[in-house]
C-alpha cells in the first residue's frame, strides 16, 4: 500500500539582513508512491512560500477546495515558541491534506517545492519549460547535491563525491542560493514523529 509521510519541523530564524529576519521550516518526505521521483527528501521553506504553493495550486485545481494555511496574523512573534510550534503544526497539516488528494499530487510545482530547494520563481519557470532542465532533472540534481541522503540506485548511478558543496549554486544550473548547503537537511528516518 502507498504511503507519503510528510514532517514540518525544525523551525529556525534566518537573517535577510540586518532588520529583516524569517522563520523556515524543514520539510521531510517519506513515500513510496509511485507520484514522487524520489523516495526520500528533505528542504527548507519559509511561509510565504508555502502562500505561493497555496495559490498556484489553487489556480490550477479550480474545482477544488483547498485547505487554509494558518492565519498571517500581525500579532505572529517569531521569538514566541508557542507562535511558532502552531504555525509549524498548521502547515504540517496544510501539507498532510495536499498530499491525499491525486489532482493536486499531479500539480509539478508540489514536487519541486517539496524535494528541490528552487525558489518560487525557478519553479514556475521549470514548470513552464522556461529552464535547461526539466521537473525530473531538478529533482534529481538537487537529491544529488544533498549529500545527507544516500542517491537513490535507480540506474546504477553512483553517489558523486566530488561535490564541491561551496559551488552547489553555480554547478547546480538550478538557480539554487549560495545558503543551498545552510538549509539542507539533517538525516533521519520515517520513524521520526519530532
């Protein structure tokens, strides 16, 4: 039977610069369904990434009600665990009702934003077929470069370990930020229920 384990956790605060600050998230997946290119993955988003998800899902599942993404209060402290442990649990479960339905598992843009750490603008250009590499090869660079999970044999390939991490963006070709090695992910099992 398929299955797809999906876990919101680890929130931490990122500078943009000096005034401005976030909070993102590490998203782990776990499947064996036969929707996902890979069976094991794991990235960093932040909020209005998940908003951006949210919309363009929307916009091609028309018919479709989507689950609401926790409030964007203005009353949202990042420096209140409590917030921040809500907003983690409301896009975990935003993320859990996505996954069950097959129309939107279909949506190319929920892959990339789970298993690539391409920005919204790289995604919708990969979608589109603006981009060298298609939704696949991004996948798969990206699972690649994340060196934290063993690539997956899938065609005998071995796992490269020339890698030079500190040119992850540009060897990429995948518009990845240089903060690419920062936001990865540690290693864990499905078992993990943090």
């Amino acid at each position: 039977q398929e299955f797809v384990t999906v876990l919101v956790r680890d929130p931490r605060t990122q500078r943009e610069d000096s005034w401005h600050s976030y909070i993102d998230y590490e998203i782990f997946i776990h499947t064996n369904s036969m929707c996902f290119t890979r069976k094991t993955s794991c990235v960093r988003r932040r909020f209005r990434e998940f908003v951006w998800l949210r919309q363009r899902l929307q916009s091609n599942a028309v018919l479709i009600q989507l689950p609401e993404l926790p409030s964007k209060t203005p009353f949202f402290n990042m420096n209140n665990p409590h917030h921040v442990d809500l907003r983690r649990q409301g896009l975990q479960e935003f993320l859990e009702k996505i996954l069950q339905n097959a129309l939107l598992l279909s949506d190319s843009r929920l892959h990339l934003f789970l298993q690539t750490q391409l920005s919204p603008e790289d995604m919708e250009a990969c979608v589109c077929g603006q981009t060298k590499y298609s939704v696949a090869d991004a996948i798969h660079k990206f699972a690649s470069l994340n060196r934290r999970f063993p690539i997956e044999d899938e065609e005998g390939i071995k796992e490269k370990n020339d890698v030079d991490s500190d040119s992850e963006s540009s060897s990429s070709g995948l518009g990845q930020s240089d903060d690419s090695v920062s936001r990865g992910c540690k290693a864990s099992s499905a078992s993990e229920e943090s």
